[in-house]
C-alpha cells in the first residue's frame, strides 16, 4: 500500500471515528492538547500521524470497540516488528 494511499484509508478511519463520537474538530483539538488545523489535515490525508497521535485518537473517540481499529492496530504491530527487526 503506498503512503498515500495509507494516508487516505487512515483519514478516513479517523474522520468517521471523531464524527462517530459527536466531536467537533475544535474539541478534538482541545482534549488531544493539538491545534484544529492538525486534526483538519490528519482528517483530510495531508499528513499521516504517528501511532501514538492514532492511539490516542482511538482514546477520546471511544472508538476502540471497533473492529478495524484492531486491524489497524495488528497491521502497524507488524510494521513495527519489521523496522525494529531490520535496525
């Protein structure tokens, strides 16, 4: 999967996970401690953030429960274990 295609999938994830949870932007922003602007360009796949930025998306969307955040999460333990192993 190429990187823009990642960041695509990923904006998506995010944008249904924060609509999912009643949040704005803005109040998103405030609880993550980020600027509005972050969270716009993550949601519209201008950038593609960090595990630790996803993982505590998850945290103030509530959104663990569901199923594809699992698979996100398994997909980037791989990933993970691939870089670590090749360092």
């Amino acid at each position: 999967m190429s990187n823009g295609t990642q960041r695509e999938a990923l904006a998506k994830l995010l944008f249904k996970a924060r609509r999912g949870a009643g949040l704005s932007q803005d109040r998103l922003a405030k609880l993550m401690g980020r600027k509005q602007s972050q969270i716009s360009e993550w949601e519209r796949g201008i950038y593609l953030p960090g595990y630790p930025v996803v993982a505590e998306w998850i945290l103030y969307t509530k959104a663990d429960d569901d199923p594809i955040w699992e698979a996100w999460r398994k997909a980037q333990n791989v990933v993970q274990g691939i870089t670590t192993a090749t360092n």
